[in-house]
C-alpha cells in the first residue's frame, strides 16, 4: 500500500471516529448506556455483524455486550437478521435516522399520554365526587375544583402531544417540517 493510501485510510477511519464519538455521545437520549451506544454507532458503519465480531471489534465483555444488543434491539435500533448457511446471528443497526427518531419517541410519547390521560381522567372522577358530597366542607370543594380544572387544562398537552404522534406516524408533519434541508 503506498504511503499515499495508507494517509487515506487512517483519515478514513478518523473521520469514522468522528461520527461514532458523537453519535455515542448523544444515544444518552434514547436510554442507552454508553457501551451499547459505542456498539450503536460502530454497526452504524458496518452492513452487519455477528456477536463474536462485535465483542473482538470493541473488545467488550459477553454479557455487556448481549445487554447492549438487547437494549438497542428493544428500542429498534438494532435488528437481528438471518443469513442463509450460517447458524450465527447477525445484527444491522438501524440508519434511518427518521424512523428510528419516530419509533422511539412516539412510543414514549403515546405511553406519556395514556398513564398521565388515565390517572387525570381517575383523579377527576374523585374530584366530582368529592365536590357533589355534601358533607365535604366548602374549602374542600374548592381545593377540589381547583384541580379538577387544573387537570382539564392539563388536558390540551396530552391531545396536542396525541396529535403530534399521529401527525408524525401519518407522514403529515413532513408536510410542515420536510426532511430535506434547504439552506
């Protein structure tokens, strides 16, 4: 290799570390620790790869790095594959950067609103009947009053943030917000 090429291919790999620094630095956002998020953003760069590469590649433990590949299999940004004439396991990471942002969030998303939309609707069913008994004392009523509203106003968050959701499963916020950038 001449010394031309070999200066290419250690820019090459630089300019590789680059990204998988900051795309290991930022996968904090997703839950992810920073050993599975290092084994994110190495797969990034590769086509796929089987367990044994992944732990010779980034020298990690077994179990680190089985519960790394877990984890970013459970927020979708790993898939497991099957290649025909191998018993391995093979594993792609997810460069869709839209879709995997869209998969997680709006599953986080939609579980905010269902427990928070559940608890609200439970606690305003309490706060009427707490308010229709008559032998609640007035300050009670009104405390209670009070947070009924509050909660009902609390209410447009969770419809927006629904909205939100199915604008962005639906394509619709491309729309407003399109994936191209235009300078």
């Amino acid at each position: 290799m001449s010394e031309s090429s070999e200066r290419s291919k250690i820019k090459l790999e630089e300019a590789k570390d680059k990204v998988i620094g900051a795309i290991a630095e930022t996968m904090d956002l997703y839950g992810v620790t920073p050993a599975a998020a290092n084994l994110y953003a190495t797969m990034y760069f590769k086509d796929q790869m089987t367990l044994d590469e992944m732990r010779t590649e980034l020298e990690m433990s077994k179990p680190s790095m089985s519960t790394g590949v877990r984890k970013l299999q459970e927020i979708k940004m790993v898939k497991k594959t099957f290649t025909r004439g191998s018993r391995k396991h093979t594993y792609v990471a997810e460069k869709n950067f839209f879709r995997s942002f869209m998969m997680f969030y709006c599953e986080m998303w939609e579980r905010e609103v269902k427990t928070n939309m559940e608890a609200i609707e439970e606690s305003q069913e309490e706060f009427i009947e707490i308010i229709k008994d008559s032998a609640t004392t007035p300050e009670v009523v009104a405390e209670a009053k009070h947070y009924y509203d509050q909660l009902e106003e609390s209410k447009t968050y969770y419809h927006w943030l629904d909205d939100l959701v199915e604008s962005i499963r639906s394509g619709k916020i491309f729309e407003f917000l399109p994936k191209k950038h235009q300078d």
